[in-house]
C-alpha cells in the first residue's frame, strides 16, 4: 500500500478519518485534540491509524461515496417527482396517461435505491 499523505486538522476534539478513493492519492487526517490533547498511549493512537489505513486498504471510501451519490440522486428523483405530482405535474393539455403512471414508477424505484444505498452506506461504517 502507498503512504497516504498526513493532514491535521486545527479541532479540539479527538478524531480521524480517511479521504479518497484509493491509496495512491488518499489523505489520512488527525485532529490536534487527538495528537495532542487526549490520554491515548502510543498503541492506542496507532491502532487509530490503523483502523483508518485499513478503510483506504480496503476501498471503503470509495464504497462509501458511490452509495452516497446514489442515494443522493435517488433523493433528488423522489423530491421532483414529488413536487412534480404536487403542481400538476404537467397535465395542462391533453391526455398524460403514461406520466401518471410513471412519477410513481420513478418515485418507488428512487425510494428502494434510497435505501439500499443508506443500508450499505451504514454496513460500510465500523462499529466502535
């Protein structure tokens, strides 16, 4: 695995997390509060680091941004779906039989991707 460039971050508050897709370019970030500021010993600390190189190790990141981003489009297709069927959804003129039945479609099939992508979102996300 390639080293990951080192940030740290101006926070009081212990922390420390990955960034990027993938191990050429990710970013391992730490908190000044939990550098310099919390009682972990040593192995504490470097368990963290650990734990964090492990999510670039295996791609959890990358993981995790493409279940956001579709949960993030399927969030938007429901909401102007929904405010679509909300202003009429364009049945001013003439017979929009299909479009009936398609806000619907778009709206529950944007619904289940919704929440497949915050369940695998969640399963990417350790327990402490």
């Amino acid at each position: 695995m390639d080293k990951p460039r080192i940030a740290i971050a101006p926070a009081r508050m212990p922390n420390a997390f990955a960034t990027w897709a993938n191990s050429k370019n990710a970013v391992l970030c730490v908190t000044e509060g939990l550098l310099y500021h919390s009682d972990l010993t040593q192995e504490e600390l470097e368990g963290i680091l650990a734990h964090e190189l492990s999510h670039v190790a295996h791609k959890d990141v990358q993981v995790m941004t493409y279940a956001s981003l579709l949960a993030i489009v399927a969030g938007l297709l429901v909401r102007f779906a929904f405010y679509s069927e909300i202003f009429g959804g364009g049945r001013r003129g003439g017979d929009n039989g299909n479009a009936a039945l398609l806000i619907p479609l778009i709206m529950l099939a944007s619904a289940v991707v919704y929440a497949i992508s915050f369940l695998a979102d969640q399963a990417a996300v350790p327990v402490p």
